[in-house]
C-alpha cells in the first residue's frame, strides 16, 4: 500500500498543506481551516489516492488543529504533532532563504517522510480538550492579576481615586473569578477521573493544581512512553557531548511547561517533609553528595512518574 505523506501549516483561518507520494513534493494548495472545507479535502484525497494511507504532520498550535486533529482521527489518518523547536531547526538545515506558510507545509511534508510509523501517535481526546481549556483560562487570570498588582503598586506615586477604585474592584473579581473556575476546573476532573481523588491522597505533595496541569498532558500523549514524556515537560537532562562545551555539567533541558516544572518543584518540597517515600529518598542523596538541588530534581521526577503510573492504572481498571 502506498504512503501518503501530508505536511500542514495551520494558521487561525487557513490550512497550507504540502502532498509527498514516492518522495515527489506536488505543488502547496491552501484551504479554510473549518469542518467543511478539511472534509472536502479528505474526500479528495481519498479519491485521488486511492488505496493508501495517509500520514499528517503539524506542528502544535494551540487550538488552531484541533478540527484537522479530530477530524483526522476519526477518518483512521496516522498524525503526528510536531515540536516546533524541533521543525525550525530542520527547516533551517533545508537551508531555504524564504519563509512562509507554503515553504513550511513543504518542508513539513518532507520531515515526517524521515519519521518510523511508530512515531505517527497523536491521538485526539476530547477530555483533554476540555480540561486545558480550564487550565488555559486559569493561567491567563493568573497572570492578568500579577499584572495588574505589579501595575497598581508601581503607580502609588500617581493617585487617582475614580481609576484606583476600578483597579482595586478589578484585581478583586479576577481574583475571585480564578478561585471559583479553579474548584469548577477540580470538580470537573473528579468527574471525568474518579481515580484522581485516590491518587492524590496516597501520593503525599501532590496537589490539584499539579493534576490539573498534568492529566491533560498524559491523555494527550497516551502513546508515548514515560520517558518521551518527562522529556517533553523538561525534566530530562540536558548532556553536552562534543564540541568546546563537552566538559560541562549535565543541566535540565526546561523544555516544555516552566509553570509544570514550578508546580512540581513546589510539590517536591512538600514531599520531602510528608511523603515518607520522597523524604528517604531526598535525605539518601543528600547523605550521598549529591548536591541539593539535584536531589530535589530527582523528588520531582520520582512524582512526575509516580501521578503518572497511578493516573493509568486508574484508567486501566475504570
């Protein structure tokens, strides 16, 4: 059966897509980015095609291929979202002098032929969906209010009382807007994931906040494996093996989410002095010369993998 490799530049409005078949690249061709209009084109592929299969590559945007990712799954395409730190540099090795969504869909086209089918794992999930956009919503009120905190104690000098009244109100209600989509978002978890109330009272130190951060990222990813995944959130080391810097120290890569990393650090702290696990294990490295911070490090990715194999195996016995 032939293989069909579709490369995407998805854009708010619009879809550049890029078509390889027995590495011949045929000219870009752009769609709307709605239901309609990337059902019309899997007709056509399908039609066109006839007797393939079809393997799509998009980098991660957001929500904008959230339809292309549904709709792709429920039609049996293999897909794949692509890191775009990891697309700009391959980009950049096809040594193209112009950039634009057409030359990206091509060069999209052409990463994902290099890739094994087993790497064609993005699966859509709706729950994932919509306990991200709580989290998303959660995150933008939380920096709003240490914006407009930061903005009302740096204009103290310059009072103006109708102005400063507004302020004052508006800090109270995002504030209050956030705790209360906060316990919604809990509410909601506990939900969809019964388990989640279990396996946070058996793993000392972890909150709902981690959880909330964390599930979405395990349902979206449900086919990669655990390492794959401590490496997307940054916990994984960062090793300098060539060139004037292989003498350096190994470091954490802080790929992924820092508000993730934030959220376990502040949970590995509250490990070390509940979870008796976590305390052992922090005292042992510490004891052994490991350097402090290491070690706490080492607590965090001790949680990461703990909520992760108690969250799947509460899956698996749902």
């Amino acid at each position: 059966m032939r293989k069909v490799f579709v490369g995407v530049d998805v854009a708010s409005g619009k879809l550049d897509i890029s078509i390889t078949l027995d590495g011949l690249i045929y000219d870009p061709l752009q769609i709307l980015n709605n239901e309609s209009s990337i059902l019309g084109f899997f007709d056509y592929l399908k039609t066109t095609y006839k007797k393939s299969e079809f393997y799509f590559g998009y980098e991660a945007t957001s929500n904008y291929m959230h339809v292309l990712q549904k709709l792709a799954h429920k039609n049996d395409f293999k897909q794949i979202m692509i890191n775009p730190y990891v697309m700009a540099h391959y980009l950049k090795h096809l040594s193209s002098r112009k950039k634009n969504d057409k030359i990206d869909s091509k060069g999209i086209a052409k990463f994902i032929q290099t890739l094994d089918q087993e790497d064609f794992k993005t699966i859509f999930n709706q729950d994932h969906k919509s306990l991200r956009k709580y989290t998303s919503a959660i995150n933008l009120l939380r920096k709003l209010e240490t914006q407009l905190k930061n903005f009302i104690h740096s204009q103290k000098e310059n009072p103006i009382d109708s102005l400063d009244l507004f302020l004052v109100s508006l800090e109270l209600k995002i504030k209050e807007t956030k705790k209360g989509l906060e316990k919604e978002a809990e509410k909601v978890l506990k939900e969809l994931f019964p388990h989640v109330v279990e396996l946070q009272k058996e793993i000392k130190g972890v909150g709902y906040a981690l959880l909330l951060e964390l599930v979405p990222i395990f349902l979206k990813s449900q086919n990669y494996t655990l390492k794959q995944l401590q490496s997307f959130v940054g916990l994984s080391p960062r090793i300098f093996e060539s060139g004037t810097s292989v003498r350096k120290k190994e470091s954490l890569s802080k790929r992924g989410s820092s508000l993730v990393r934030k959220l376990l650090y502040l949970s590995a702290m509250s490990a070390i002095r509940f979870n008796d696990i976590i305390k052992e294990k922090y005292t042992r490295l510490v004891e052994g010369g490991k350097n402090k911070m290491v070690a706490l490090v080492a607590c965090m990715s001790h949680l990461f993998r703990a909520v992760y194999i108690k969250f799947n195996q509460g899956l698996v016995h749902a």
